[in-house]
C-alpha cells in the first residue's frame, strides 16, 4: 500500500507543509517546454528569447477581500481568473502569451487541497494559453495582531509575451472615421458578482448562472488580439476591464479623437437586462462604468470590414460587435433613446 | 504662486488621490531608455530585446510584518530592500539587470509622503543598478474585517535581465577540488534586525548602526556577478538570502558534490561576534541558519585565483573570502574548534 505523508494530504496547511516542500509540490506540476534554459528551482529562471519579436511584460495582483472573497469563488476559479486579468492584458497588445512568474502570499492556515484547486485553476488555462510558469516566490500572509483572523491570500502574477514590431496593439491609434467594436457581451460579469453575494443567504437563486461563470471564469480573448495584431486591422486596442466607459476615455485621450457610442448596439445581455430591471437600475449605465468584463474594445477603419468577417469565423461563439465610430471632435458620448449621455469613468482602486 | 493639490501633499493618503492619480504620480518620476518601444500606460509593456543573449527572470515579494515592520524600517529602505532581494537573485546568476514590473497592494491610509519615501529609496537603487521599471500594477491591500487594523502593505517586484549563453552561473556545476568563496561579510542583517527591534524600547543603543544598516540597506552584489560570469571562473554561484547553511547545501545538492566549510574563515564582523556573546548565542552557529544577508557563494576551481584576485581588484571594499573546499563525498559540513558541525537549514516561509 502507498503511504502518504500526513503533511501533503488535502487536508493539511501550508504552514505544515513549509516553504520548500510547497515550492518542490507546485514544480512537481509544472513541465517546460524547450526554450527555458533553466526552470524553476535556481535564482531566477534563464529563458531562451523568442527571435525578431518585442516582448510584452505586465502584473496583476489578484488580492482576497479585494478582488474575491472566497466565501463565493471557488479558489480553481481564484486561480484561473488571477492569470486571466493578465493575460487579458497581453490579449489588449496583440501579443503571445509565452512565461509567468507566480508570487504568491499564502495565509498559513490554507489547506493543501484549498491549494491545489488554486492551482489547477491557474495551470489549467496556463496550458490552454500556451503560457508556462517559469518561477515564482511563496510568501507567508501577515495573521493580523490582536486579531484572530488571517492574512489575506494574494496571487500577484507577472507575464511575459512576444509581438511583432508591426503588430502590437496600442492605445494610440485610431482615427476619425473609424469604427468602434467589442468582443463578447458586457455587462455580465458585475451581475454575477452581485447575485453570488445574493445567492449566499438565499440558495434558490441560480437564474443567473451565465453571469456567475462570466464573473468567476472570464475567458481572456488572446486569439482574437493575435488575430487583429497579425491582420493590421485594428488601429487601437484596449482591454475594458476597468470598464467600457474608461477604455472609451483611454483610446480617445491616447489616440486625440473623439468616440461616440450606440447605447442600441451594446452587447448586454438579456440576462443583465432583467437583473438590472429587478434591482431599479440602468443596465447601460451601470455596464459602462462597473468594470471586470475581459473583453476587448478596438477600433479598425471600415475597409476592414471583410477582413474582420473572415476572423470573426476563425473564432467559435464570440460575437464581435460594432458599438459606435471614432469622431474628430475629443468628446466622448453614449446616444441613447433619451438623448447623450456623457461616460462615466470606471472602476477605480481606492474610490 | 503656484498652487498644490491637497490631494498630492505629503501627509493626504493614497485612498484620497486615487489609483488613476497614483499611477500618473509615480508615471511622472519614470525615465524610459530607448529600448523601451512602449512604457507604463498602456495594457502592457513592449520592449525590444536584448540581441544574442538569454533573458533571467524571477520575482520577490516583500511582505509588511513578515519581511519588514515599518515601527524600525524607514520606508525608504523598505522601498530599496524590495528591489535588492530580486537584484540579488538576478546577481547570482551573472545576469545584467533591465527591466522591472512593481506590483504595489497599498492601505488606504499611507500617505503620499510614505509612498515617495518608498519610491525613492527604490528607484535610487534601480538608477545606481540601471533597471528600468517598465510597468506596474496598484492594488488596494484589504482592511482587516472587525478590526482597526490596515491591510499589509506589500511590495512585489518581477525583474528581468540580460546572460551571454556561457555566462550563465547555475548551482549545479560545482566540482570536487573547488575552492568555496562568499562575498562581503556574513550575519551582520539578523543582528541589526535584533538591534533595531531592541532599539524600539532602548534609544541608547547605537553601537550596532553597521549591522542595521546591513539590515535595511543590502547591497546586491550585481557587478561581482557580472564579473564571474563575464570572466567565466565560477562554477557554481547563489545567493544566500536563505541563509549560507542552507545555500551551501542548495549547491552541493544540484551539484552532487560535499562541501566542507572552515568555520575559521568565515567573513563573520567582530561587532556580530560581540552581539553574539552578549546574547549568549552561538555566533556561527546562528550565522550559518539565518538568512537575510545578500551576498553571493559561489565555487570556482584553484587555477583561477589570479582571476579572482583581478576582479577583486575591480570591486571597491567588498571582500572576497575562501570559506572551504568541494569534496567528493555528497556530505556538507562545517569544521570548527570543537570539531566538525552540521549544517542548519536556513530560514523557510511558515517555520
């Protein structure tokens, strides 16, 4: 019979594992493909380069009490979507998801099968994106003094990606005259938050599936950014996950242009439509300026329109959506059946 | 007369200037070299990248009330010490360091005067060691429910850097017949740790300013790193953060090799040695399985002495001392007066 050790049973904590045996666990799941010279388990990782192209590099922390509370996120969910929101962001450049770095802040009383589902989360859609995890750091979580509760548990993720010189996707290029689009449907992902906090004293609510699985597991549409990288479509590109409203701002300040919306044309669902009609609250309003939406807002002159139908058929079930055009003018505007509305600004951390 | 937001004076706090404003401030204290295609603004970084050499990559975090307490670390150092713990790494594997992404969860309560402190002791550190951070995240670090207390303060830093193909130390090379050498003078942090943490209650204690200053400002041995690499004399190279018990045991484990330290030889300062035996604490004993010192063992076979002393000769007041010898034996261990030690494991997150 096999005989486990006591300390690496679901059950156990971190803090019973310690820092060494958890770093040989994680790498003992880990597999690296050829170009990493040197893998986990020295100073630093040592990476081939990837030849003729620019790197992408961003960070994202992901942080408990924050970000998600684990009373209504699984922690597979916790782990996918903490290296989604950065893969998202390589998406918005155009680039390929190619390493990350894995710091993680772990309370000590996390449980090693708490762990592992964290994990399997995250490597799950690693290996989906084609993107390996190098290295990393493990940090105890501060317990509070004088407090009986724990230190937050923070995933704070780094990649790195590969474009080509012509093909990164920036803020800074659209132009009057272009139109206006959007990947996926929006909106979603705020309803599902605020039904899962609901659903937590009231069992019966699960009308609201699809926007709980568009909050917990956001699907970051990297395909879609290589494919608008690669065919030179898109003149800007934005992911809008501190909302649509901002990601307008963005374009419009980086690129000077002015943006006008079509409230009509937004891709909401009917789904977010009825939550919102239920709570008394404006669906588009609250859509433009709640964030946590992984899509990309782009922008692409209307000659390109072929080529934008012929991507849109490489990509299985995401609609892309025409939701307005670039103007001269640097004002930003939503035309609605009552009248413009002027954008609200965004989720933003410490408002 | 010009006029200052109260918003951006010193004693306002993060939460009242908001994370738009915070990204925009420490944006403004930024200078981007011309390898940098595309800096922070956008969803990620482009860098071009570094012609016919690999690329290292790792990340460190530092953590408040695990790795720092802001009642005796001033934040300037806090700020400095966050980006040395991942230079050094970058050091132990001859790596030239370049770019760095800074991850900061922030409480609400800091203020702005705290957060140019911390930005100014860490990007005097990235000038002198000519790293540019190329991108960022901020975070808002989650108050602790049913208490007073703020959220930790937490400082994650991913760094990156540039290694000729041969250039590369690694811990896995060391060969019997090398000589074992380390960098600097060894155990003086965890002393001014001890002594700061004493000083809080004793002002008079200033006797032990050397080893504070070992504590709150490491220097990482970037350019002794460079040089061992560049001068290929290295045969193995790590940096013993984790304490050197524990990084002698790193090499000779990746090695396959024994490692026999002269107690004798250590760079161990006298004041380290008087701490010790006021405490009545083993002074090598104690050096041996603390970490926190930042400096470099590395191995090296005897016909390079010359070498050594060539480079030595480069490197301003930085000791360069043989500490023992690899054996054959895969057995490590540590030759004193009272004969022949086992080496302690070194500090490890959750112990």
């Amino acid at each position: 019979m096999a005989t486990t050790s006591p300390k690496t049973t679901p059950a156990s904590t971190v803090a019973k594992l310690g820092e060494r045996a958890l770093i040989a666990h994680i790498r003992s799941l880990l597999a690296m493909p050829d170009w990493v010279y040197l893998g986990p388990g020295d100073d630093a990782a040592i990476l081939e380069q990837e030849p003729r192209t620019l790197e992408a590099l961003t960070t994202d922390a992901f942080v408990e009490h924050v970000h998600f509370d684990r009373k209504f996120c699984p922690l597979d969910a916790v782990g996918h979507k903490a290296l989604a929101i950065n893969l998202s962001d390589l998406a918005a450049m155009g680039a390929k998801p190619r390493a990350a770095l894995l710091s993680l802040v772990l309370p000590g009383e996390l449980t090693i099968g708490d762990l592992d589902n964290l994990l399997n989360g995250l490597l799950s859609l690693a290996n989906r994106s084609k993107i390996t995890i190098v290295g990393g750091n493990i940090s105890r979580s501060p317990a509070v003094p004088r407090a009986s509760e724990q230190g937050p548990l923070i995933i704070d993720v780094a990649v790195t990606g590969n474009v080509g010189r012509r093909r990164v996707l920036t803020r800074s290029g659209a132009r009057p005259g272009d139109e206006i689009y959007v990947t996926g449907s929006i909106g979603g992902s705020v309803v599902g938050l605020h039904s899962l906090q609901a659903t937590l004293n009231n069992s019966k609510q699960s009308r609201f599936e699809t926007c709980h699985t568009r909050y917990l597991w956001p699907e970051p549409r990297v395909r879609i950014g290589l494919l608008l990288g690669r065919n030179r479509i898109a003149s800007a590109c934005i992911d809008i996950s501190d909302g649509l409203g901002n990601a307008v701002k963005q374009i419009s300040e980086a690129s000077k242009v002015g943006m006008v919306l079509d409230a009509q044309c937004l891709p909401i669902e009917q789904i977010v439509h009825d939550w919102h009609a239920e709570q008394g609250t404006d669906a588009i309003a609250e859509t433009l300026s709640q964030g946590d939406d992984y899509e990309l807002l782009f922008t692409m002159p209307p000659k390109y329109r072929n080529r934008l139908l012929a991507i849109n058929g490489l990509i299985d079930n995401i609609a892309i959506t025409k939701i307005g055009v670039v103007t001269k003018k640097c004002e930003v505007s939503i035309q609605t059946s009552k009248g413009n509305l002027d954008l609200p600004h965004g989720f933003e951390h410490f408002r």
